[in-house]
C-alpha cells in the first residue's frame, strides 16, 4: 500500500484519537479514507470494553475528591477503546464549556456532565446547549441556581454567550441580561451533602414560579425561554464561526488563545469559512461539520501541526506502548503524569479552559512529557515496543541510516526535521551497523529500544 | 538592611497541603469551650508546652520550642479571607489553595502571587533557578505567563531522562537532545519556543547538578519528605545560585479522622526539619538571608466529628527565621460561639495578603501592591526593616 | 419462643427441618460514615463484637481497615505496615493497595487479600503490622491472579477466589497449597471471573461467578451442583453479583452489585426476597451532623428517598441471625436481623401437588 495512505491514516488516528498502533493502520490504511471517517463518526455502532472489568478494578465511587479515577479511564478508553473520537469530542466540550471540579459541591455531577458530553458530543448543537443548561455541575459552576426572576444572575448568560457559543464582540450587554433573565428558574435539586455518607446526584430542576416569562429582546429576536435563546444563538453566523474556529483549534491546528480570537483573526479563513457553512447548512449538526472537517484538504495537509495536550500526549505513549492493556495498577498513572504535564481532567483552570497550544510547555512540563514518554518506552517487554522492535528487526540487518527511518516510520511514522534525523543517525552511528547474525540480535533489539527512547523525546513527538 | 547579610534575602515557602488544624496546633488550652467541642481531639492541658497564659503549642511541635523561646517565629493567627463562595467553595482545597496561590478570593485567577514575584526579580528570566520549587508538578504560586521556574522533585535525581540507568548512555542522549533542541533558522515560532523550553531544562539541569557536590554538613536530617526537601533547599541556596525563592509542601494535614494518629506524626516531621534547617543554615553563615513563610489552605472545624476535624476556616501562618521577631501577631479567632462563622467555624482575624505583603515589603524590599492585588495592613516581625529607607 | 427457636436453629444447621417460617427480616441499624467506614469493599466479625470493616480507596491508595463495635464506635485500624504521611485522608492507608476480601479466623487473626500485588496478608488488631504475608503471582496451582474473597472451612484451611484464574483454590493458613476447582468458561460448572466466596453447614462451596451473573455451587470437592440467577436486573436476576454468604438455615445472599441490592435465595436456589437498603443515621453519622449547621441545613433541603438505598454493594456477611451489608457506594454498613422459625416435617402439610388459589 502506499505509503502516503498510511501517513494519512496516522494523521487522522492521531487527531480523532491519540493515535493507532502499527497493525491497525495497515488495515485501516487498505479501506478508503472516507468509509473509515463515516465509522469514526458513528461510534454509536461500537461498545466500549468492559466497563465492568474497569469498574470493577477502578469504582469510580472511590474517586469522589479527587477525579483521577475517571481521568484515568477517560485516557484509558481513549488509547483503548474502539470509539476514539467520542472520547476526543468530548474532550473538546470539556475544554469549551469548562466546569471545575472544585466548586461542584457534587463532584459526581462533573463526572456526569463529562458523560452527558461522550453521549452527545458529535449530536446538534441545539441540543448540546440544551443539555449545557440543564446540567447541574454548570449550573451550580456559574451560578445559575442564583439567577432568579427578581434578582438576576448573569453568570451563566454571559458566559454561555462569551465562552459557550458566540465570543466576544458578537453580543451586547442588552443580550446578556436578556439571556439571563431567560434562563431564570433553571435550577437544581441538591441531592444528599457529601457527609455523613456520600454525595447524591443533583437533579435539573425548571421552576416556572422563579422564571421570568416575560418578552425579552435577545439578538433582535422576541424571546420568552432558555430555549428560544438557544434557537436564536445556533442561527448566528457567529456561532457558526465560533464552534467552526474550536473545531479547527482541536482537530487542524493550534489557533491563537481563545480570549484574543475577538481581535486575531483564524489562521486559515477560508477553512473556518467551510466549517461554518456545514454547521448553517446543516443547522448545527456537528457530525455533520466533523464529516466536512475530516474530509477536507486542509485537515489531511495539517500533519504535525498541533502540540499535543498532555491528555493525548499520555494517551499517545500508552497506544504506542501497547501498555497497560487490562486495567491495572499502573493506570493509576495516567491521571497523574497528565496532571504533572498540567492537565487535570474534570480541574481546568479557569472558566475559560486550558491555554493550549505552545501555552502547554514551561520547563517543568517538558520535563515531565519527555521523562514520562522515556521512561514508558523503556521496558521493551510492553506490547507495542515489542512489535516494534520485531518488526525492526523482521527486516534484517540495518544501516545506522536505516535503524533510525525503521524506528521513525514505526513510531507514528513520525515526520522529522532533517536536523533531528541527523542527529539520531549519529546517534546510531555510535554503534555502527544493526547486526543480527552471530549472537549479536540481542544486543541489536537493545538499541532498537534505545533509539525508540531518544525518538520519543524529540520535539517533533510533542506534535500530533 | 542589616549588615550581615551576604546575599540578598530569600523567601522559603512550605504549605501544609490538606488543612492544618490551627485550634490543635497553637492550643487555647484555658479554653472549656474548646474542650467541650473538641472530646476526641483536644489534647489534655498538661501535655501542651504553654507559650503564655491562654496559648500552647501541640507537644509536636517541641522541637520548634526552643526557636519559638528564642523569638525566631512569628505566628500569625486567624490567618483567612473573607469568605466570597460560601463555605461549600470556600472550604474546598482545591479553591482554598487557589486563592492563597493566586491572591483573588473573589475571582479565579491563574497567575501565582510568587510567579509575579520571580519576574519581579528576574524579569528577563535569565536565571531559571530564581524560583525553585522541590516537589512533582508547579503550584499556581509560581505559575505566571513568560516566567520560567525550576520544578524539582529530587536534587539527586533532578532533570532529563533519569530513568535512563547508564550514564554513559545517558549523557549522550542529553546531548542528542540538546542538539535536536538546537532551534534551527526559519522554524515556525511554537517549534521555536518548544526549542528554547528544552534549553533551558537543560541549563537548570546544569546549574543545579554541582549544588549537592559543593554541600556538606553536621547536620542529620530526618527522612521525611519535607525534611529532605528543606535539606534541599539548603543545598542550593548555598550554592550561590541566585535563587530566591524556594517551594515546597508538606501533605498529609487533611485530618477528617484518626487525627491524633496522624497530626503528631505530621508536625513533628515539620518541627525537626525546620529546626535542623535553620541550624544547617547557621552553621553555613547563612541564616540571616532566609525567612520560612509556612502556610495552610485553611484551619479547621471547632467541633471534632469523633475521629478528625473536618474543613473550616481562620487557619494560622507561620515566619520563621533568625531574622524574625517571633512572637504572635494578629488576633486569636474569638473563641465566643456567637462568633462562630456559620455557627461552626473560627473567624478570620487577618487577611493572609496581609502577611505576603509584610513579607514582599518588609523582606524581600518588594512593593506588594501588584503582587497581592491591593494595599494590606502589614505586621511587624522584623527586628528592623529591611530593604526600604 | 426464644428457647424454641434456639432448638429449631440447631436442628436448621444439621439441615434437619423442612420448611421455614420466615417471619420478617427487618432493619436493624446502620453502623459508620464516610472517612471512617470509606468504601466498605467486605467485612468481616470477630470477637466481643468487634466488626472489621475493610475499605478499598482508588488506585494504591488501600483504605482503612476499621474496627467498629455494634454500637459504631471507632476502635482504630488494622495495618499491614506502618502508615507513612502522604496527601491521602489520614489513616486512609492502612498498608493494602487494592484490598478486596477479608475474614477472621477462630482466634481472631485478620486474613485479607489484595488483588494488586496477589497476596494474602494474616494480621492481628493488636499490632500495628502483618504477622506474615505470602502469595505468588501466576496462574500454576497455588499461584495466585488477583484473589478476592476468601472463606475458612471447619478445618481451618482458606478457600481464596482467585479471579483471573477462573477457579477457586485451597490453602493451610500458612500458604500452602493444598486444592483447588474451577476453569474459565460459561458451562456449567466453569466460571468466569469470580469474586464471592462462602461455606454452608455441609461445607458445600457458593462462588459468585461475577461475570456470568450467577452463583454456583460446589461440592465440598468442586462438583458443581447447582446454578442460581441469571443475567438481568428482575427477580432473582443479577448484574455482576459479587460477594455471596449462606445463614444457618441454609439460605443464600448475594451481594447483587450491578442493581445495586442484595438478593435471598432459599437452599433450593429459589427466590425468596430483596434488599434494596433501609439505611438510618448510624450513631457516628448522628454526631458527625449533629455539630455541623451547614450539613444540618443541607441535608434539610434535599430529597432523601435515595439516600437509604444500597450503593454498589459487593459484599455480604452473616453473624448469626445478623445479615450485614458493606454498602460500598455509601461508606456505611447497613444491618438487617433475621427472623424465621424452621419447622420439623409434621408441623407441616405436605407439599400440593398442584398450585391452587386456595
């Protein structure tokens, strides 16, 4: 098969997911492209692995403080699991509409709001922002639960505007206080406090006696309810370009920070112009904005040309790994490592997200990405170093030129600057020639899984 | 400023992560309304080591005694905010440690009042080693755009690719790395970026792996994480590095039950590290240039729950040093149940921006105005003033 | 009527009577809290009433390996190694790092497993560690693959579920390996991922077979004999049940997990009743609210229909007439009293040979 169809492949596992191992690229790369988009875009058609087993080795009932339980299946599942790009998608929804753990008194209302994302994450955008307003950790998160006929909270009805669908510019104050005062009467049902026992799960609750029913002018539109503001925000052009420019931030390539998108224009305009069109034209149907986006050239060309979060870098290693493959202590590790690389799932920092983009490396980060990448690919009895190392060495004895492009091209195939290249040639060279012959395979395997450690620390490996 | 100081002053850090029980740490023993509140936790009277008429320390805390008798710590009581959030938001950790980390209790901020104070103090961010941090992973403190702080789990096992066993392999795969780092002419600006990042991981690396050749000294320290992160602390300010301020926490304070197992453990470990840090730092002739500041997301609950304490408020903060007037500051919490905020909880007496602005100003001869985001009413737990005039 | 029923259970435990009156099996009490009795993976009852409740955290966090009395107060914790301070709850860490399945023998010694590093650990509650710890990782006869429950027969030997080899083996309390029964599968007789353990009168073997919905039973040899529930969440059906105890009178109960109950089977394997959990405040969950006005209120402004029910129980226990439940998702125990009478063969009509509306 050629070669380029396997690139290509690569590319696109890397983005819905956090990547694919070797044999499966080779026979996804022997389907057409399009058919292997239309199966990513239905993973309702696959089951996860047993959740049982997780759940059983790993209760999230265990993790109510802390969210490394689920964080950790979250990364699991998406290194693992057979429906990557609804782990991504809600990834993505996690990221836009960032609720904190923190503040949820509930925690496991954050955990179900993540759910809610996976559930629905490539439906309608009407009903994402549906579910958005229902969802008791937002609700809870920006206050909605204050916001009351006769004293209005504009927490949520800012941010909804600002963050959640239209950005800055696109809006007035006028709007948001008439989208606040729509959404008065959203509120929840507290379950049980935490103590003495455990927390219950907090109930959406609509009181029409605490709702605000009069007119209101919101975008130039009459409206009455929540939901006829939802209606008018998914008919914006500006909400169109808005979901179209994360899309793209998320999948193509790094955009500049969400809050200067006001003032910076995209990066590639006409790509945004596209997206935006598919979600008008479909009336915000984001499975449908995802098939054009997945489809198109300028998503196929943007190879490397997104710093991996830490979730997906972590994710990465582990598929490249093959490791832990059942649910075992060292998933323990994936909530942590991607926490240290600055990047607590169900924690983002602020209402706004995470700084993504180069904004993920300081020192301390770095540090982190390339201790934890060596350090997992160290132990070559793990799955995927194995195969890799086989598979290196299947095709006999090797020229220091021809260890390092083996490795490179089965590890992503990863593309590299020529400089890189250079000095992992040089780096081979020190050990001249892969033998095998002789007693000598031993010795030859070991360098393998050296060259795949330096491989992996390299810049271009921060890149999906 | 005073004279025998050799090098500028340097600020150490410690946070009690988790919640240390103030009530159970400087203990109104007189106090029956405490001890009513408190069957499980309170410790009797007679074991406490009394610091006046009304106040004691934890018997814990005995090897802090005689510093405390020496007036090196100042302790600040009713150390808080004013709550914003309620108790539910305002009890969590997480927010708790956030607004210590960031000075905004009424918003949430992502930049670290002593991230603001490393670019203060290097705002060319020449020095990576100007803010060390001793642990896994960066507190918001010292998180701010553009500032490079060192983190560092272990001096002896500080930097990149540690894993790797043989050093011979290892040295030449730092410097495959420093190469493939190397930014080449013409990339793109992230690829740039990412290329200085990996630098200057390399250059603190570097400036940090003579620091524990160039230590030696008397003093034993205990085993204990904080105790070994402090002897840290040591060996790199010792080293003349430029560093100014150091990091590190201590866990283990979220006391909900067992506390009386646990809590002696806990201070203790903390009570000898500080003691023998301060006597490793006299014997190097550097005491005089360093000012612990310890400090606790919160205090806790005034009644006991039968096993621990739960998550409260009007903690205490702690400066330590041989430049320190000890002695308390601030106000104990009212200790009068129609006090009680919430009906359950000690009132804050002095607003911790207070205490970051006593020590911007008063130690490090920092204007604390940007930095803590307002003008506090300072304390005054230095012999003389340092820095200003 | 207490003297007879004293009678009618010693001739239940010979398996003597005929049917049994079953009278009610009421609530009784609820015993700890949350960071006290954290996430009650199994229990098990000692001596003068002492209740070892053992708790499962996340990853290698352990959990506390606590010591109630049956009016909940807190008698301390058991561990395998001396605590060290880290960010975790204090005493959350008792030594375990996945802790799964603990009993008490005859002279009170502690036996728990744990299924991460495939030990079985005997302690004591007077120290402050293990007596002895021994187990090796495998799938040969006395190696072990994540083990799980355990249960002593009358010799004093440990039966240890052992879950990722499908099979059920036997050991002298000092490790070694004496038998075993049990291979992968569906069939029957075969099991898939077991977790419960428990012994009858006749020493006969219940192992939940966690991943086929079921219970199974054995010989006292491993000849299997007899399958209970299937697959769903209707009567007398399971969703990956896990713990299983059996009373004196022979009745069975599984710790129903994925529905979130317990299920009694008779000794026949019929379906007789469920528990869906009754919890109340427990003694240390009084005084916990009690001093807090915030939870007070809280709790004042919340439906608490839910708050009774049993949360991912995988465990269920029997000391005497006493039916206790480690309700995992709630870090409590719930506890239920049993009362039934056996009857001899001529209180009784005989069985109809028909159904009949009469």
């Amino acid at each position: 098969m050629p070669g380029d169809q396997l690139e290509l492949m690569a590319h696109l596992m890397r983005r819905v997911g956090v990547g694919a191992r070797r044999d499966e690229l080779e026979e996804l790369a022997a389907r057409p492209y399009e058919d292997v988009v239309e199966e990513l875009l239905h993973p309702e058609t696959f089951t996860d692995p047993d959740q049982d087993v997780i759940e059983r080795y790993l209760p999230t009932a265990t993790s109510i403080e802390l969210p490394s339980v689920p964080a950790s299946r979250w990364i699991y599942n998406m290194a693992n699991g057979p429906r990557p790009l609804r782990e991504k998608m809600a990834l993505l929804w996690h990221q836009i509409f960032a609720t904190a753990f923190f503040k949820a008194v509930h925690a496991r209302a954050s955990i179900a709001q993540v759910d809610q994302f996976r559930e629905n994450g490539l439906g309608s955008m009407r009903q994402i922002l549906l579910d958005l307003s229902r969802d008791p950790a937002m609700i809870d998160w920006l206050d909605n639960s204050e916001n009351h006929a006769d004293s209005v909270n504009e927490n949520y009805g800012r941010e909804l505007l600002e963050l959640f669908s239209l950005g800055i510019g696109n809006y007035t104050e006028d709007d948001v206080k008439a989208a606040a005062r729509a959404f008065t009467g959203w509120t929840i049902v507290p379950g049980a406090p935490i103590n003495p026992y455990e927390m219950n799960d907090p109930q959406f609750r609509f009181d029409p006696d605490d709702h605000d029913s009069e007119e209101k002018i919101f975008l130039g539109e009459t409206v009455v309810s929540g939901e006829d503001v939802i209606e008018v925000i998914i008919k914006q052009e500006a909400c169109a370009r808005f979901i179209a420019r994360h899309l793209y931030n998320f999948f193509v390539a790094d955009e500049p920070p969400v809050p200067s998108w006001h003032q910076a224009p995209p990066v590639d305009s006409e790509a945004i112009d596209t997206l935006a069109t598919a979600f008008l034209e479909s009336d915000g149907d984001i499975r449908e904005v995802m098939r054009t986006l997945l489809n198109s050239d300028f998503f196929k060309d943007a190879r490397f040309q997104r710093v991996k979060s830490p979730v997906e870098f972590v994710g990465g290693v582990i598929k490249l790994t093959g490791a832990p493959q059942f649910p075992d202590l060292p998933m323990s590790e994936l909530s942590r490592a991607a926490e240290l690389m600055g990047q607590r799932l169900y924690d983002p920092p602020s209402v706004e997200g995470w700084h993504t983009g180069q904004e993920w490396f300081d020192s301390g980060t770095l540090t982190q990405r390339v201790n934890f990448a060596v350090e997992q690919v160290m132990d070559t009895s793990k799955p995927g170093i194995a195969q890799i190392i086989e598979r290196v060495a299947a095709d006999g004895d090797a020229s220091p030129e021809q260890l390092v492009d083996r490795c490179l091209d089965l590890c992503g195939p990863l593309a590299v600057k020529p400089q890189t290249r250079e000095e992992l040639i040089e780096r081979a060279q020190e050990g001249g020639a892969l033998v095998f012959e002789n007693g000598a395979g031993s010795e030859a395997r070991e360098r393998i899984g050296r060259m795949v450690q330096l491989i992996v620390a390299a810049p271009e490996y921060q890149f999906a | 400023m005073t004279t025998s100081i050799a090098r500028p002053p340097v600020l150490v850090v410690i946070q009690l992560a988790g919640g240390l029980d103030f009530l159970n740490t400087v203990i109104p023993f007189q106090s029956g309304i405490v001890r009513d509140a408190r069957p499980t936790v309170a410790v009797p009277a007679e074991e406490t080591l009394p610091l006046n008429n009304e106040l004691a320390w934890h018997p814990a805390v005995a090897p802090l005694k005689q510093l405390y008798d020496d007036g090196k710590v100042a302790v600040i009581q009713g150390a808080g905010w004013e709550h914003q959030g309620g108790p539910g938001a305002d009890r969590s950790h997480f927010r708790a440690t956030d607004i210590w980390h960031t000075c905004t209790p009424d918003k949430i901020s992502t930049e670290g009042w002593l991230g603001k104070l490393t670019r203060e103090f290097d705002p060319q961010s020449q020095n990576p080693v100007t803010a060390v941090n001793f642990g896994l992973g960066l507190p918001r403190a010292l998180a701010a755009p553009g500032v490079t702080v060192t983190s560092v789990d272990s001096l002896d096992r500080f930097g990149l690719m540690t894993e790797i066993e043989l050093e011979q392999e290892r040295a030449k795969d730092l410097d495959s790395f420093k190469r493939m780092y190397t930014p080449a002419v013409g990339t793109a600006m992230v690829q740039e970026y990412l290329a200085q990042t990996g630098l200057s991981v390399l250059q603190s690396a570097e400036i940090l792996a003579d620091a524990p050749e160039q230590y030696a000294s008397e003093v034993e320290y205990g085993s204990s994480p904080i105790a070994q992160a402090l002897r840290d602390v040591v060996r790199v300010h010792t080293a003349g590095l430029g560093a100014r301020i150091f990091y590190t926490l201590q866990r283990g304070y979220d006391t909900h039950s067992g506390q009386n197992d646990q809590l002696p453990v806990l201070l203790t470990q903390l009570s000898e590290a500080i003691r023998d840090f301060i006597q490793d730092l006299r014997n190097h002739n550097a005491s005089e240039e360093v000012t612990i500041l310890v400090f606790t997301e919160f205090g806790r609950r005034i009644r006991d729950n039968g096993s621990g304490t739960d998550h409260g408020s009007g903690g205490g903060a702690y400066l330590i040093g041989d430049g320190v007037r000890g002695g308390l500051y601030g106000e104990y919490p009212s200790l009068d149940p129609s006090d009680w905020l919430y009906g359950e909880d000690l009132s804050h007496t002095i607003d911790f921006r207070s205490i970051y602005s006593t020590v911007l100003d008063q130690w490090l001869g920092v204007d604390p105005t940007a930095i803590v985001g307002g003008s506090f009413e300072q304390i005054h737990p230095y012999r003389e003033p340092i820095g200003v005039g | 009527m207490a003297v007879e029923t004293n009678g009618a259970n010693e001739a239940s435990a010979n398996g003597t009577y005929e049917i049994l009156l079953r009278a009610g099996y009421p609530y009784e009490q609820t015993l700890g809290r949350r960071l006290v009795t954290f996430n009650p993976i199994d229990l098990a009852v000692g001596k003068e009433g002492r209740i070892y409740c053992l708790g499962r955290g996340p990853f290698e966090t352990g959990g506390p390996l606590r010591i109630l009395n049956w009016e909940d107060e807190d008698l301390g914790v058991v561990r395998r190694r001396p605590a060290e301070p880290n960010d975790r709850p204090a005493e959350a860490d008792c030594g375990w790092i996945w802790p799964a399945g603990i009993v008490c023998d005859e002279d009170e010694r502690i036996i728990v497993s744990d299924e991460a590093d495939h030990t079985i650990t005997i302690a004591t509650r007077e120290r402050d560690e293990e007596i002895a710890r021994w187990g090796e990782h495998g799938s040969a006869p006395g190696q072990l693959d994540r083990p799980a429950h355990m249960a002593i027969d009358d010799e004093g030997r440990l039966l240890v579920v052992d879950t990722m080899n499908h099979r059920v083996q036997r050991f002298t309390m000092d490790g070694r390996y004496i038998d075993g029964f049990g291979s992968y599968g569906s069939g029957f007789g075969e099991l898939d991922m077991p977790w419960g353990i428990a012994l009858d009168g006749d020493g006969c073997v219940y192992v939940g077979d966690w991943r086929n919905d079921r219970v199974q039973k054995f010989s006292p040899s491993g000849e299997p004999l007899m399958i209970i529930g299937s697959s769903g969440d209707g009567d007398g059906e399971l969703n990956r049940p896990a713990g299983v105890a059996v009373d004196q009178h022979g009745d069975i109960y599984v710790a129903d997990r994925g529905n979130n109950r317990v299920l009694l089977f008779n000794r026949e394997g019929r379906y007789v009743e469920k528990f869906l959990g009754d919890a109340t405040l427990s003694p240390s969950a009084l005084k916990m609210l009690m001093e807090q006005p915030i939870l007070l209120r809280q709790r004042d402004l919340t439906v608490l229909e839910e708050e009774k029910r049993l949360r991912s129980p995988a465990s269920v226990r029997i000391d005497g007439d006493r039916l206790l439940i480690p309700d995992f998702g709630y870090n409590r125990v719930q506890v239920y009293r049993k009362e039934a009478y056996p009857l001899r063969e001529d209180q009784v009509a005989p069985i109809p040979t028909r159904p009949a509306l009469r």
